[in-house]
C-alpha cells in the first residue's frame, strides 16, 4: 500500500522535493556556520524556499536541525541481512558515506555541539539512543543466530567500527577520502578485522564473563 504523502502544518500534503532541499540546506548551513550561526533564516536562502516553507513543517530551527541531522542516520534500522559480516559491512559502509560525504562536517558538529545547547541536548539524546539500539540489535541477531559468541562485547565493537570511520574521515587524505572506492575497501577490511579479532578474542576466553557493557545499563 503506497504511504501518503506528509501533510504541513496547514494540513496540505508536503512536497518532498521541498523536504529534501531544506534538509540539505539545513545541514549544509550547520556544518559551514556550526549553531551559532544556524538560523530558519539562513537555511531558507540556501534551500531556495520562503522561511514560511521551513515553519509550516518544523516548529523551531532546534526541531529542523535535529530531524536533519537524524534522517542521515536512520538506515541503520533498517539493516538486517541475515549475515552478520554483511551486516557490519552496511552499516560502515553508511557511516563512510556520511562521515566522508557533504554531511559528514554537520554529523561531526552535532557531537559536539549537541551537548552544550539546551532545546538540541535533549532531542538528539533521543535519536542517539535510537541509533544504539539499532546498532546494538545488529550484533544482537548474530548472537542470536549463532554467528558470533554469546561473550561479545557488543559496546566494545561497535565503538571500533564507529570510532575508526570518523578518525578515517579526519586523518585520511583528501584525495583518498574522495574515492568511493577506496571508501569502500576500508571498510571492507576494517569489518574483516574486527570480527576476525573478536572471534579470536572469544574463543580465547570462552568461559570469561564479559566486563560491564557501558550502553546496555541504560539502552537495550
């Protein structure tokens, strides 16, 4: 059954061709100016539209960016392969492309400036606990299915693969971090070496109950 479309604040359907370019807009702005000068304002010049466009669908410029910010990551939830290496290999695949893409400044900003403005600290603390979970659900089938040990440390791998994609988007030179290619071959091989690592570091301590897994206290 085809969804319909979205509908404004006035109850009209909503263009989603108009969506995409505030979205667009509104991280671009982000990344370029970071919060301080992020403004419904600035963000209806770069996507084109009359700042009416951006208040009849998000009711604060904290809301706008939040929703930006989060519709990059939302295609974590919707891995699930049936095969934990082709699993991981999505989802750092997802995090290259927008750690290293146009958007990758904004994702980095939000970090890092989230916590320190009030209106965004508790709306992205929302969406970031929404992204754990589906990470952490990931690794979780492959438990489940027997793919990986019950003694995984599920925190623990998945900040390897997190933390190496964005140092790679830091550290990498330019010329390398442009190619989809060579994107795509880091990604393949950091996967094979964290679950080659963590087969090895299971099967060495089979009986070994795990040490605390900082997320899972509070997000399962």
């Amino acid at each position: 059954m085809d969804t319909p479309p979205r509908k404004d604040r006035s109850g009209r359907p909503r263009d989603p061709d108009v969506d995409r370019r505030i979205t667009a807009a509104a991280l671009q702005v982000f990344g370029r100016l970071g919060w301080s000068g992020f403004s419904m304002e600035a963000v209806a010049r770069a996507a084109g539209v009359g700042k009416a466009s951006l208040y009849l669908r998000w009711s604060s410029k904290e809301e706008l960016l939040t929703e930006a910010v989060a519709s990059r990551f939302a295609p974590i939830a919707e891995i699930d392969n049936g095969d934990v290496h082709t699993d991981l290999l999505e989802f750092a695949d997802l995090l290259m492309e927008l750690f290293h893409g146009p958007d990758g400044l904004a994702a980095r900003r939000m970090a890092v400036e989230s916590r320190l403005t009030p209106g965004i600290a508790e709306r992205w603390q929302r969406v970031r606990e929404s992204q754990i979970r589906a990470s952490r659900a990931i690794v979780k089938r492959a438990v489940a299915r027997g793919e990986l040990s019950p003694h995984t440390p599920v925190s623990l791998l998945l900040d390897a693969l997190h933390g190496a994609v964005v140092n790679h988007s830091l550290a990498a030179p330019e010329h390398i971090r442009q190619q989809a290619a060579a994107r795509r071959r880091y990604a393949r091989r950091l996967v094979d070496f964290l679950l080659a690592s963590l087969r090895a570091h299971t099967a060495e301590r089979p009986g070994r109950a795990l040490e605390a897994d900082v997320d899972s206290v509070t997000i399962r």
